[in-house]
C-alpha cells in the first residue's frame, strides 16, 4: 500500500515538473519569437497613464492602432534604450528589445537620458537651503550697495509698544475707568 502511494506520488510529481518544464521552455521560445524583429513603445498618454506597445517597426516609424484611429510614430536608433520584455515575468524569461518613449500626441521620441533640465537636484538642494539663501541675499545687498537702516526693528517695535500701553492706559484713565 505504501509503495503504490509512493508511486503515484511520485507520478504525479513528475508530471507537474514535465508541465512545468514544457511551460517554461515553450514560453522562452514564443517570447524569442515574439520579440524578434520588433520595438517596444511607451506611450504617456493624456491622462498621465503609461501604455505599453510591442510593435513592428515601419521604415523610421511605428504605427499604434489600426487605420484613421491609428497614430503613427517616428523611431530613430539614436534615441532608443534597451528594456525587457514582457514586463512582469521573471528575468531569465524576458527579452532585450528595443524601447522608445513617447509622449501622445508627440511623434517624435523622447530622449531619456539626454534630458536638458532647468533646474538640477543638487541645485534645488541648495536653492532650497535656508543658510545658503540668507547668505545669496546678503550677497546681493552688498553688491548692490543696500546698506541695513541705521535703526534695527527691535527698538521701533518696542517703542510702539510702549506708546501703545501708555496711550491706553491715559484713555482709561481720563475716561473715569481709574
């Protein structure tokens, strides 16, 4: 009895690990032969969603879609960058292909790593400093030739305070409140 259990289990193991197998290597194969031949398209749409596109290049474009509804876009070797594909499957399965990034309603391909920002991180880092603000104002005062007023606040606004409590109290006290 405890042999024909082995037996079957044993069985039944071999034939989930033969499914297994043939699923892998078939989908290795379809994944190849997929790919092959074809480009990867990002699309940012309107509505701040990022789509996917494998698609078969046409000349120096793509065309995503099919007839009046279809846009079509320019590719060009330069501005490609390599990703895998299909996104989601584990890396020894997936496939080098190559990618493009375009922004709807834009043909031609954005340039990932040759972005010409206005401001770089490191840059906001310290535009954003406090001390190193302080200091850049300070730096434009002097240049310009903006000397602090002879007074500082301080005194001003303790003097107006002052003011303040004395003319309230001569109103109390003239009113007939004292």
């Amino acid at each position: 009895m405890a042999g024909m259990i082995a037996e079957s289990f044993a069985l039944a193991m071999g034939i989930a690990v033969a499914t297994m197998m043939v699923f892998l290597v078939g989908s290795v194969f379809y994944i190849r032969v997929k790919v092959k031949g074809r480009v990867y398209c990002y699309v940012l749409a309107a509505n701040k969603q990022l789509y996917g596109y494998l698609l078969k290049p046409l000349g120096f474009s793509v065309l995503i879609g099919e007839g009046d509804k279809g846009a079509k876009f320019m590719i060009h070797p330069s501005l490609q960058f390599w990703s895998f594909w299909p996104p989601g499957f584990p890396r020894n399965v997936q496939e080098p292909v190559p990618t493009y990034l375009f922004c709807e309603g834009n043909a031609e391909p954005i340039d990932p790593f040759n972005r010409q920002a206005l401001i770089s991180p490191e840059s906001l880092m310290k535009i954003s400093d406090e001390a190193m603000l302080k200091q850049t104002w300070k730096d434009v005062k002097e240049s310009v030739g903006i000397k602090p007023p002879p007074l500082k606040a301080k005194p001003i606004i303790v003097g107006l305070l002052i003011a303040g409590v004395v003319g309230l109290l001569l109103y109390l006290y003239f009113s007939g409140v004292f």
